[in-house]
C-alpha cells in the first residue's frame, strides 16, 4: 500500500463541552456526520464522539472524542484504566507533548473477532475535559498508516485550550497523612486508588528476595549465573530497596520483592514467575546517536525474528524502540529497549525488557522507573578546576567537539587554550579506549597530538619556543603511542 497521502485541514465546532478542534485528515477519506446523542457520563468508560472518518479502502478509522475528566489519579492511570476496560493492549509508548498539549501518546493492539487492530492514540486532559485522538488499523497493514497519524499529530490543535490541570504521569503520595477514604464498592475502584512508584510493582514489604542466602539467589549463584547486588538503601514506605549494580558501575532502584542478579555483564532484575525480565547494561557510543544504536537493535531484531513489529518511543531523555510480534521456543513475548545517557557521553545504559504480552505495560513502566532510577556514585565534578572546563568537557562527552574546543577558546585569553583543548582530547582518547573504541580512540590521539604541536607553533621568540616544545614533548610522551595501532 502506499505512503502518500494528501491530507485536508478540518475546523471541527465544539460539539461539547467548548472541544473544538482542527485536524489533518487524508483528502480522499470519508469525514462522517455524527448525530447528537446523550451519552451517560456515569459510565466510567463512556466517551462522546466528535469527529469519525474512515479510509476508502481498508477497515481504518480516524476518531476524536471526550468525556469529563476523573476526579483524581494521572492521565496514565486514566489510560491504563481505559485500556484494560477495552481489553487493549498498550505495546509502547508515554508521555509526549503535541504543541501546548501534554499526554500519553501510545500503540496499543486489540482482537476484535478473531482480527488484531492496532490502535494509535493521544490521550491528554485540558480543562477538566479527556480527549482520545485514535487511528485504528488492522494490524497487518497498519504500519502503511504511520504518515497519516504523524500528520494529525502536527496539525491537531484545540480551537479554545483551557489549560492542564491534571498530572500526566505519576501522582506521588501526599507528604502528610491521608484522611481514610470512604468505603466504596469494589466496581467503582479506579487506577488512581493503585500504590504510585516502585510500591506499585512490589511483591513483598521486606528484602528477603535480594538475601545472598536465599535458596533462589544460592541456586542462581552455584549455577554460575551471577551474584545477588549488595543492598545500599531501602524504602519500606516507597517498597523500594537501592542496590549497587556492578555490571553498569550504577546504584539502581527496585521494587521489594524481586530477584537480582549481577554477572558483571548485565544486571538482571526479575519476578519470581520469570514472566518479566529487565536486564541492565552498558553500550558504548562510539559516536553514536540514540537513534543509530537503536537502528542496530532494531537490524538485529530484523535478523532475529520471523515478523517483529516495531515502534520508536522517547521520553523524558530515555530513547525507546519496542519489538513485538516475537516468538521464544513458540511462546509470544514483546521487548521494549529502553537507553539513557551513561556516566558520560561515551556509554549508554540500556534497560531490555521481556514479558508475555499480558504483563508488558506493566514492565516498561517498570523498567522505565528503574532506568531513571540509575545514579552513578563518584561521578562529582573536581570543584578545584573551572567552570569553563566543566562546561567542555559536558560537550565533549556529548560528542559536540567544534563546540568543546570554542569553549576553551573563547575562555583562555592566551595560547595555553591549545593545550588545553589538547589534554581534553588526551582524556577523551583513554576513556573511549577503555570502552574498546579503537576508532574514536585514534581519532582523539590524534587531536591532542595536532593541539599540542600548534600548542608549541605559537611561540614569538626562541625562548619562549624551546619552552613550549618541551611543554609538547613532555605532553606526547605522556599522550602515548595511537592506540588504533596506526603511525
């Protein structure tokens, strides 16, 4: 099928609730005309439509429609909610702002009758008022429909925004003690009454699970399989436990209740039923975006797997790629790469998580907790040395050379600014040759190579050159041999 499309701006007047609204809808499909019909709000799952068109030649919808926003709880918990209730599946996705409009932008799939349909969607509040943006699709053809949903999400626009008034992610608990609620039927229960954080994913109240002697963590360890993380913080009101975690040099949250095992390599975290697994590791940049790292783990996924089904996702600084559709020993799973910045521009830590279908939103909203959960103890910046320093290396680290090296220009007024610029490289060589970057490595000898001989051009009299040729000699002497192995 083709991925050119035409697309027609519609101004849709407020049906309810002042929602209008402009949306980019393809030229050629049909914009319905909708009745106007009381919907009873009292039903918790219940929205009004606002706007349906549909494609001419396949089962695929475009739909706008809203209802009263809850009373209390985050959009996510709405969503989740929601999801569950209509038995849909969210595969991906989070937090994502669309203009002045902040929501969960999701994919979610559906068997309606025996048919997957896979469903696009922004759910965002404003003003009181839940809105659902939704692109149905079979599942079989549904990626072909990927230009029409980027195209709404440019154009979409509300005609008379009010403003948000209700938390897109987590609510965390309140600070003094919460009046007792009143007691209420177990149909009326809400996600917004779920523990928020780590405690929603907890499976007991204690750290027994991460005991070094526990005949689980004994019988992983005699087996080879790695060692239980030391403890070095816990939480019994958050139901969190903080371990260092060897293998990514990192102290990470997790939840009370499950497992941990660290085989220098990878940190892996899983429940006891083994239907979730999130395992921890470094990757190497070697000057690599975000987005080429995932391009690889997607090739690899590709090479892998009969028939994956992909999707990118970002976040709050962690980069997504979601891998569905994928079969182990015939058993379904789903895998959801999460990656955010490492302890320095050279590395990022990966969170690779693995679940049954059924368990998968569950897990990547766990995993993305424990991702950003991650801090790297002694990594304090050296307060003896100045800021403009500081601020070079942060772009060096972040791959922004031309940027680093004018920050050392335009900060030392003298010549010493060469051999500086030269020992920036000089510590950038040994960090990505620890990290087996024979590539960058050599190109960052070379660079401190090149800084500290014109480090010695600029000398004025013969004095002052024989002083900074020293300077240079000593500086190469310590710069060592290319380790890219080349002359």
């Amino acid at each position: 099928m083709s991925n050119s499309f035409g697309f027609t701006i519609y101004t849709f007047p407020a049906r309810l609730a002042d929602l209008g609204f402009e949306i980019s809808v393809p030229s050629d499909w049909t914009v319905h005309d909708l009745p106007l019909e009381d919907v009873d709000f009292s039903n918790p799952i219940a929205f009004a439509p606002l706007m349906v068109a549909t494609s001419p030649v396949a089962v695929v919808a475009l739909t706008v429609s809203a209802r009263p926003a809850y009373d209390n709880g985050s959009v996510r918990d709405w969503v989740t909610y929601l999801l569950e209730n209509n038995e849909i599946q969210m595969t991906a996705g989070g937090p994502r702002e669309v203009g002045p409009l902040e929501g969960i932008m999701a994919l979610g799939r559906q068997n309606q009758e025996g048919t997957w349909l896979d469903h696009r969607f922004f759910i965002f509040e404003d003003g009181g008022r839940l809105v659902n943006v939704n692109l149905m699709a079979p599942e079989s053809i549904a990626g072909s429909f990927e230009p029409v949903w980027q195209a709404v999400m440019e154009y979409f626009k509300l005609s008379a925004p009010k403003g948000q008034t209700t938390p897109v992610s987590y609510v965390p608990p309140p600070a003094e003690e919460p009046q007792a609620a009143p007691e209420v039927e177990a149909t009326t229960q809400t996600p917004a009454e779920k523990p928020a954080g780590f405690a929603r994913y907890a499976l007991a109240e204690d750290t027994a699970s991460l005991d070094p002697d526990n005949s689980v963590n004994t019988n992983l360890r005699e087996s080879g399989q790695g060692l239980t993380p030391r403890i070095k913080a816990e939480d019994s009101e958050a139901r969190k436990v903080t371990i260092a975690a060897g293998a990514i040099a990192a102290l990470v949250d997790v939840p009370m209740g499950w497992y941990v095992m660290d085989d220098g390599k990878r940190t892996l975290v899983f429940e006891p039923t083994g239907e979730v697994q999130i395992n921890l590791n470094v990757i190497p940049r070697f000057l690599r975006s975000a987005d080429e790292i995932l391009d690889n783990l997607q090739r690899e996924a590709d090479d892998s797997y009969d028939d994956p089904k992909v999707l990118r996702v970002s976040e709050g600084g962690l980069y997504g790629l979601s891998i569905r559709n994928i079969f182990d020993n015939g058993v379904e799973i789903e895998q959801l790469h999460l990656l955010r910045d490492g302890r320095n521009g050279s590395t990022m830590v990966r969170a690779r998580v693995t679940a049954t279908p059924g368990r998968m939103v569950d897990a990547a909203n766990l995993g993305e907790l424990i991702l950003k959960s991650v801090s790297f103890p002694g990594f304090e910046r050296d307060p003896s040395l100045p800021e403009w320093w500081h601020k070079a290396v942060a772009l060096e680290h972040a791959d922004r050379l031309e940027e680093a090296e004018k920050m050392i220009v335009d900060s030392v007024p003298h010549i010493a600014f060469a051999i500086a610029t030269a020992d920036m490289y000089r510590q950038r060589m040994i960090r990505l040759r620890e990290q087996h970057d024979d590539q960058g490595a050599h190109h960052a000898w070379k660079k401190a190579a090149d800084w500290a001989c014109a480090y010695a051009g600029f000398a004025t009299s013969g004095g002052e050159g024989a002083a900074l040729s020293l300077e240079r000699d000593q500086f190469l002497k310590e710069l060592g041999p290319d380790p890219g192995g080349r002359d």
